[in-house]
C-alpha cells in the first residue's frame, strides 16, 4: 500500500512562495510518475504538475515559470516550489503518485491535501 503525506501548506501573501513537500512510503519515487493537484471550493480538482520516472516534467500553463516540481529519490520525496504565488492560486494541493505516458500523467494513489491560500 503507497502512502502520501503532504506538507508545507500555509497563508501568504501574493508574491510570495511556499515549497510544499510529499513523503512517499511504500513505494520508490524513482520508480512511479508523481504530480500535483488542486482544487479550489466548489471546483474540480486541477491537474497542476507531473515529473516522470525519468525526470521529465511538465505543467498546467497557468504556473508555468512559477511552479517547480521536482523529487529527491534519495528521500523518496516530491516536492513543488511555488513562487509568485497568485490569489487564484489559492487551493487544496495533492500530491499522486501513478503512471506517465508522453505528457499524460495517470494518478493511482492521492494523499490527503494540504491547504495554500494566498491573499491579495
């Protein structure tokens, strides 16, 4: 069973940044997909971010150039660095671990969200 445990949510002020930080048991980081998800009240969940098992990353077009998603194989962690943050940023953030195919990331597992809020 992979387990997920978001952390580094928080309240910020627009234009600033938070790194939040997902800790992967069960499973190696190196060897499944992971990305990122958000989802704002009353909205559906948004695919933010994907890194494949061979590093290769891609973004919604909406953070492009202001959020990073990376991962330490070594620590079996994945992490998002969001800078310039935006009020629209504001969400529920989720950190998956599944399958990438070409820029098409599938989820299999979700942890249980951490909140960023970013006021204006």
């Amino acid at each position: 069973q992979v387990q997920l445990v978001e952390s580094g949510g928080g309240f910020v002020q627009a234009g600033e940044s938070l790194r939040l930080s997902c800790e992967v048991s069960g499973s190696d980081s190196t060897i499944m997909a992971a990305g990122w998800y958000r989802q704002a009240p009353g909205k559906q969940r948004e695919w933010v971010a994907a890194i494949s098992r061979g590093g290769r990353t891609n973004y919604v077009d909406s953070v492009k150039g202001r959020f990073t998603i990376s991962r330490d194989n070594a620590k079996n962690s994945i992490y998002l660095q969001m800078n310039s943050l935006k009020a629209e940023d504001t969400a529920v953030y989720y950190c998956t671990v599944g399958n990438a195919l070409g820029t098409e990331y599938y989820p299999d597992t979700w942890g249980q969200g951490t909140q960023v809020t970013v006021s204006s």
